[in-house]
C-alpha cells in the first residue's frame, strides 16, 4: 500500500509547502552558477531565426469559455515580464525566474490548469500554452535545453499548431521550469506578440546561423493500459547546413508519452498490452 504524503493527511498545510518549494526553487538558482537572462532591449536584433503562432482559444475543453478568457489575460501579464528578453552568450533563460513577479500589479485569473493528475481551475492556469510555444520556437536554434517537462495528460485535442506532436513544456511554480542556455557566441532575443485570436512567438540573433533547424515526429502509436489510452512518439531534430542544404545530421531529442484524456478517432489502431 503507497504512503499518504503529509498533506494528503493535513491538506492545510498544502499552502506553506508551496511557499517552502517556491523559496528553495528560487535559491537554487542562485546558488547554481547559472548566469540568468534578465536584461530587456526595445531593440530588435536583425535576424528572425523561427516564429510560430497559434489560437489561444480553444472551444473544445468542455468548460466554461471564461477561463479561455482568463487564460488570454494570464498570457499577456506572463508575456509583458520577460517580451524582448536577451539571451546573451553563457546566460540561461528560465520561464519561472522570468515571470516570477509578472502578477505584482495585477493578478492573474483562474484558467484550466492539471492538479494531482485532475483537470480543474486555478490562478495562471493556461500559462502551458506560452511555454509550450517558446519551447518549440527554442527547438529551431542552437539553444540547450536545460529543464522541458512533457504534460503527464492530454485532457483535450491540442489547438492548431505547426508544431508537431509531443512539442509542449508543462510549468509549476516551485517544481517544473523551462530552461535554455546559450553555448553559442550568439545573442538571442524573445519577442511575443498577440492579436484577437492569436498568439505569436519570435526567435532574433545577432547574425545568423550558418546551420536550419527543423523539428518532427517519428511513429505514433496508441498503447491501452490498466490506467488508460497512452501515446507515444518521437520527436527528432533535423539540421541542414543553410548554404548547400545537405542534411548534416537527424538526432532524437526525446520519446513523449501521456496519456489520453478524451476519445480518439474509431479507426485509431490501439495496441493492447497487459
């Protein structure tokens, strides 16, 4: 029989927990040697390296559409904290670090977010949606990627995207981060930006890469299990050298897998094990 953790015993101490992992997370990074990206330029550096957009609402979660609207409102308060952050040579972006005050003068709003494996409600919910885009738009350039975490579960079809599957960044404040370093002698620059039903993510250099990246997926398969429908599928990453457009090499960056929270198509072919 598994232990009961100590707060499933006496949830109230759910909240100081939180504040115990958020104060440790946070002097972590500053005693890890890490160099963090901190400094914003209204300046645009000349090369666009990759963009990407995608909807921000999506109607098919089964909730209410006002925590599509409160996830919009988390987006842009996140997004204003860290639009048009550098990441110079030696520096490591971390998403947490970057929005860490973001909600200073204005809080955020409940948006669907997942707690303890359950799809629920809480303040920055939906806040998955700008790290799952800056994470695919990280994958087009020679940035490290430090600290991804998949989504355990997909409780819905993903919103149209040209990001192939198995492409996202989940987030929790004090446990889950999004980090990316620069080992290159380039400097790279964020930018994010919006229209009424959009979201768009920008990558600039200061010059640009001699080398093209490009991101995809090897076979998907369906596997039923005690606990459900789990997908798995490989990402892989392509680099071509820009000048004579000869593949240099295809390198596996990750299998992801989760499992599957809502009805596949009848002609999905599922593969069942024990």
């Amino acid at each position: 029989m598994n232990r009961k953790q100590i707060t499933q015993l006496f949830p109230w101490l759910i909240p100081l927990r939180k504040w115990q992992r958020k104060i440790f997370f946070y002097l972590g990074m500053r005693l890890d040697r890490n160099r963090y990206s901190t400094v914003i330029s209204r300046e645009q550096l000349p090369v666009e390296v990759f963009s990407s957009g995608c909807p921000m609402y999506n109607r098919d979660t089964g909730f209410d559409m006002i925590y599509q609207e409160n996830k919009v409102h988390n987006l842009k308060l996140a997004a204003a904290a860290f639009d048009r952050m550098l990441i110079r040579p030696g520096e490591t972006f971390s998403f947490s670090l970057a929005t860490r005050h973001a909600d200073r003068r204005e809080p955020y709003r409940d948006g669907l977010t997942v707690i303890g494996g359950c799809l629920t409600t809480a303040p920055g919910g939906g806040m998955c949606q700008l790290s799952n885009l800056l994470f695919w738009v990280f994958l087009h350039s020679p940035l490290t990627v430090l600290e991804r975490h998949g989504h355990s579960s997909k409780d819905f079809p993903d919103p149209p995207s040209d990001a192939p599957m198995g492409v996202d960044a989940t987030l929790a404040e004090g446990w889950k981060d999004l980090k990316v370093r620069n080992d290159t002698d380039y400097t790279f620059q964020i930018h994010i930006a919006f229209d009424r039903e959009n979201i768009f993510g920008y990558l600039y250099a200061d010059r640009q890469d001699p080398l093209l990246y490009s991101v995809g997926n090897g076979p998907v398969s369906y596997h039923r299990r005690q606990d459900g429908i789990w997908e798995e599928v490989d990402v892989i990453q392509t680099l071509t050298d820009r000048e004579s457009g000869q593949v240099q090499r295809d390198r596996l960056l990750y299998r992801n897998v989760c499992r599957i929270g809502y009805p596949l198509p009848e002609d999905t072919p599922i593969i069942e094990e024990q």
